[in-house]
C-alpha cells in the first residue's frame, strides 16, 4: 500500500468515525425528545445537535429513525419546546400584569375613600357657608 493509499484510507476512517458520532448524537436526542414528549422534529433536531438540516434527511439511518419516532409520537398531545418557552414567558408576564393590577385596584379604592372623605368636607364647608348667610 502507497503512502497515498494510506492517507486517503485514514480520511476515509476519520470520516466514518465522524459520521458515527453525528449518528450516535442525532438519535440520542431523537430518543430523548420522544422519551421528554417533546415533538421530533428535524429543526428541533438541529437546534440540540448542531448539525445541519440535510443530515437529518440524507442519513439513512438517522432519517429512518426520526421516522419511527414520529410513529410512535403520532395522535399524542405533543408540547413544542419554543411553545414551552412561550407559555413560561407569558406566565411570568401574565403574573407581572395581575400584581399591577391588583396595585391599582388598591390605589383605587383608597382614592374613592378619599374623594367621599373630601366630598363630606366640602359639603359641611358648603352647609357652613349657607348657615352664615
């Protein structure tokens, strides 16, 4: 075997232990989508591993794999991991609102309190003045 052999047959074993690991990686976090009911998909897919969308399609192996998950996922209520993200956001929002609502609320009664307080006021000043006529 040349010298050229050699390189070109350890390139050739570099990039199959390579694609092993993006294999290995790739239905881990398949298996652990299914496994968290967290819907497989292939942009999700790229968003935990980093690798690229057309991995996900022209990799037999993983591709055959992200179909069987989706099998098994099918007909269940399934949770989106950004809409997971969105409904914790707006859970926090929504609880942000109610406490400054419920500040005004407060602020309200305690101005109406106070209005009827000044009205009694402004009346018995009114009265007075009528009576000193």
């Amino acid at each position: 075997m040349g010298k050229d052999e050699k390189i070109f047959s350890r390139m050739v074993d570099a990039n199959r232990i390579r694609n092993h690991e993006k294999e290995l990686a790739a239905i881990t976090a398949i298996k652990k989508m299914v496994t968290d009911d967290v819907a497989v998909t292939v942009a999700g897919l790229m968003e935990q591993t980093g690798l690229s969308r057309s991995f996900f399609y022209n990799n037999e192996t993983v591709h055959k794999e992200i179909s069987r998950a989706k099998r098994l996922q099918q007909g269940r209520d399934l949770e989106a991991p950004k809409r997971r993200v969105m409904d914790k956001a707006m859970a926090g929002r929504l609880r942000i609102l109610e406490e400054q609502l419920s500040k005004r609320n407060e602020e309200c009664t305690r101005l109406r309190e106070e209005n009827e307080k000044l009205r009694g006021v402004i009346s018995a000043s009114n009265l007075q003045a009528y009576q000193d006529l």
